[in-house]
C-alpha cells in the first residue's frame, strides 16, 4: 500500500489532524494495516509473521475517531516494542508501556482529542494497562463520542437486573472496583465480568 492510499485510508476512521502523524508511523514502521469487522473482544490485535517477517495490525472500524486513535497507537507500540527489543517481549511490560507512551504523547493535545477525553487519556498513559477497556473512566468519556449507543454497559443496569452477555444470562449482584460480582441464571454459578462489558438487558 502506498504512503497516499494510508493516509487515505486512515483519514475515514481518526481525528483529522491525527492523521498525518499516524500515516507517518506507519511509513517508519511497515507495518500491515487491516480494518477489522467489530470485534466483541478486542478492539485491535497486533501480530508478527514470522515466515515472511511482516508486522500485522488491525483495528475495529466501529470505533469512533478518538477510541480509534488510542486502539491503533496501542497496537503500534507493539509492532515498534517487537522491532526494537525482539520477538520474546513482554506484551504489555515496561518496554511497551515506554513505547507506548512515547508514540502518544506527541497527540495528548487538543488537537488530537477533546479536553474531557484528554485529561482521562492523560492519567490512563501515566501507566497504561493491557487494554484500554480495563480503564473505567477511558471507557465511559470515550463511549460519549460514538454516534449510536445500542448497548448498556454492566455498570449502568441496576443490580438485581438480568442481561445477556456472551450469549448467556445473568443476573447482575454487586460492584466490586472494576468487575461486577454476576450470577448466571442456568447454572447458579458466579462470576466477574468487567464494569464496561457492552451487555443487552433482559
């Protein structure tokens, strides 16, 4: 893919003035972009084909500009974590976190993001964890900027409530930090499922 048809194509999915900058990442680092169907359980991957010794990333196209942004500079990190420091890596270790904080810090400004998201982003890259989902308050600023909301999150059904969830029922009990304590209906069983875990009410 040419360097145009990468900007072209990064320009449909992330903050205009972001996108220079990410077309650049990607002409440094020769990675393979893919933009990915919706995912329920991960918003991008990355991957090393060791064969052909080619870096693969993709990203979700349902995610808005800004969750988008985040996504793909996550997985970039990986891609320049591998090639600077080998393929046996920790994936989400110190050597990730720094690169990973180095590639976003020239976009926390607000020309990359809005003020309420940046100053969550900003505490969230202070030690960023495995997967932006994990953070509680990125989720909730980041899902004000989607165009249609058709799902509830977990923390948002009251407890006592039943929702479908990975296509079985639960009934939510209890918060605990950021994973709510649910029962699932058939089994009687209990279980954590994380706070933002996109769910359908019953």
């Amino acid at each position: 893919m040419s360097i145009e048809k990468t900007h072209t194509l990064l320009s449909h999915h992330l903050p205009e003035l972001a996108v220079p900058y990410c077309t650049e990442l990607w002409h440094q680092y020769r990675f393979i972009i893919r933009i990915s169907k919706k995912r329920v359980t991960k918003l991008g991957d990355y991957k090393f084909d060791h064969d052909n010794n080619v870096h693969h990333i993709s990203v979700n196209r349902n995610l808005n500009p800004y969750n988008f942004l985040i996504t793909y500079i996550h997985e970039v990190a990986h891609c320049v974590n591998v090639i600077r420091n080998g393929r046996g890596v920790s994936p989400h270790g110190k050597g990730w976190k720094s690169i990973f904080r180095e590639l976003m810090l020239p976009l926390l400004n607000p020309d990359a993001f809005p003020d309420d998201v940046l100053r969550v982003l900003a505490k969230h890259m202070k030690n960023p964890k495995a997967s932006s989902q994990s953070d509680q308050q990125l989720v909730m600023v980041l899902r004000k900027y989607d165009e249609q909301i058709n799902h509830k999150l977990l923390i948002e059904l009251p407890s006592g409530k039943s929702f479908k969830f990975n296509k079985r029922v639960f009934e939510k009990i209890k918060l605990r930090r950021s994973r709510v304590l649910c029962k699932e209906v058939r089994t009687g069983r209990n279980y954590l499922i994380s706070a933002v875990a996109p769910i359908e009410e019953l």
